[in-house]
C-alpha cells in the first residue's frame, strides 16, 4: 500500500508537468495531504507492533480494500443505471481484438528473460551498487521489480522462484514481494490499451509510466529495510 501510493503520487506528478497539467489547487492539495497523512500514519502502526500482528493486520487492511474497491464498481455502476454484468461481458470482445498485440508483447519478454539479459543487467546493478559500500541485499528482488514493468504474470513467476530460493520469510523474499505490488505492468497496459483503439505515438506515457515504476522500486527497497532488514 505504501509503495504503491507513492509510485502513485510520482506519477501523478510526472504526467503534471509533462501535460503542464496545475496541481497546485486546494482540492488536490487536500487529497494529497490526507492520503500522506493516512501513510504516515500506517508506517508509525506498523513500526510500533510486532512482526507477525504486522502480518496480520497488513493481510487483513489489504483484503478490506480489494473487496471494497469491487463493491464500488458494482454499487456505482447500480447508481448510474448501468447493467454491470453486460459491460463487463462485453469487456471480452475487447480481449480478444487486442490477442495479437499481447502475443507480441508476451514473446518479446520471454525473449528478455530467457536471452540472459536480465541477469545481466541484475548482476551490473548489484556490481556498481557494491562499490559504493552499500548492502546488496536488495538485489535479490530486482528481478521481481524490473519485470513487473513488463508483465505481471512474470513477476509472480519471479517472486514464487525469489522465495523458493532464498525463503518466504527472509528479507529478499519479502522484499521481492512488495516489489511486485509496487507498480504497475506499463509495457502490458500500454500493448493493451493503445493497442485496443490503435493508437501509435504514446507521446509521454512510457516516460511517465517509467518513472512512476522507478519511483516504485526505489521506495519498496526503502520500505522494505524500513520494515523487514
């Protein structure tokens, strides 16, 4: 939750300035502030209790919000007239219009991870972060954080293999999993939903997709050694 408002809050603010957009108006002030303070908040609960009640009640908060999010749409969509059931089934002619664009997108990611690629770039930022006389323990969970980027099926394939191989409970394992709720899939949602109206030129939306995800990454590695090193 943490991780993800503020991977949130930076994107906001990139696609701002990048539109020229002014956020700087008391309404929006007012939502940023108390999102904050409900963060803030959050982190000063959690650092006061133990790690299994942490456990315990993060599990409990992030169910609560899901279920109430779906119940949103559906009491919304009663509010506004509109039959939930056909506009989501309808959803599926537009699954199957953006097939082609997916097995592209899908094929060029197996290519990046199975190439050694990954690895690469992994080891090269655990190489330089090294000589600077930081931990590396985060590097671990890297793999996990810069696949979310590109598919989220991916991710989870990396997270199950970060926790077989170092530990469910162990930091990295952890860490690998709050790297993969940090951001979201940009490369994925841009393939699907420019794809879907044929759209060409994504103007500023990769770069600030991008930052929002580093923001993302950075933040669940600062979390992370807030809450679990």
């Amino acid at each position: 939750l943490i991780t993800t408002a503020i991977s949130t809050i930076v994107g906001v603010i990139a696609v701002s300035i990048a539109q020229r957009i002014n956020l700087l108006n008391k309404p929006i002030l007012i939502l940023i502030g108390c999102i904050s303070l409900f963060f803030a908040a959050l982190i000063y609960l959690f650092t006061q209790i133990s790690r299994d009640e942490m456990g315990v009640y993060s599990t409990l908060i992030a169910n609560i919000l899901l279920f109430s999010i779906i119940l949103l749409f559906i009491l919304w969509g009663l509010w506004k007239k509109i039959n939930v059931y056909d506009a989501f089934i309808e959803g599926f002619t537009t699954a199957i219009r953006i097939i082609p664009y997916l097995v592209a997108f899908l094929v060029g990611i197996a290519v990046f991870r199975t190439s050694g690629a990954m690895d690469i770039l992994v080891n090269g930022i655990g190489y330089v972060v090294g000589l600077f006389g930081v931990d590396t323990s985060f590097v671990g969970a890297l793999p996990t954080a810069l696949m979310k980027s590109l598919s989220g099926s991916g991710a989870n394939g990396l997270m199950i293999d970060t926790m077989k191989q170092y530990g469910a409970d162990s930091f990295v394992g952890r860490m690998s999993c709050v790297a993969r709720g940090a951001s979201d899939t940009t490369f994925y949602i841009l393939a699907v939903y420019f794809g879907s109206v044929g759209i060409t030129k994504t103007r500023n939306a990769v770069t600030c997709g991008l930052i929002a995800d580093f923001s993302g990454i950075i933040a669940a590695i600062l979390i992370s050694y807030l809450f679990f090193f």
